[in-house]
C-alpha cells in the first residue's frame, strides 16, 4: 500500500481525535459541564433530553466510530508494511 494512505489516516486520526475531546467535554455530566455554558443547561433542566443533546451524542459516536476505524486501518497498514519487508 502506498505511503500517502498512512498519512491520511494520521491526519484523519488527529482530526478526529480533536473534535472527540472537545465533543466529550462539551457533554453534560453531573455538575453540568461545558454545554451548560452555551445554554445547555437551561433546556435540559426544563425539558429532560434535549434534541440538542441527543444530536450531541449521536455526533460523538460518529466520531468516535471514524477514531476506531482511523487506529484500525492504521495498525493494519503497519502489519501489511512489517509483513512485506519494506
């Protein structure tokens, strides 16, 4: 496999890896967490689970199923290229 599809999947990881966190920070946990901060707390405490919310989750599984797959496809590339001898 060609050496510009490791370098893909590095900077598809970093980016990913980037937006995870600041997807998980911006969950609301016990104390409220940053999305209190943009006004997620108001809505949630009135209406339980916003859509706001919901997308935010269904946001950060995308993410991280794309974080996964970026180490997957990464961890195989390297077996390929330690099997091939180059």
């Amino acid at each position: 496999m060609p050496i510009w599809f490791a370098y893909t999947l590095i900077v598809l990881l970093v980016i990913t890896s980037i937006l995870l966190t600041m997807l998980i920070l911006l969950h609301r946990g016990k104390g409220g967490g940053l999305s209190s901060m943009f006004g997620g707390g108001v809505s949630s405490s009135l209406a339980g689970s916003s859509v706001a919310e919901k997308n935010l989750d269904r946001y950060t599984v995308l993410v991280s199923v794309v974080w996964f797959a970026a180490i997957v496809g990464l961890g195989l590339w390297l077996r390929l290229q330690m099997n091939s001898g180059s």
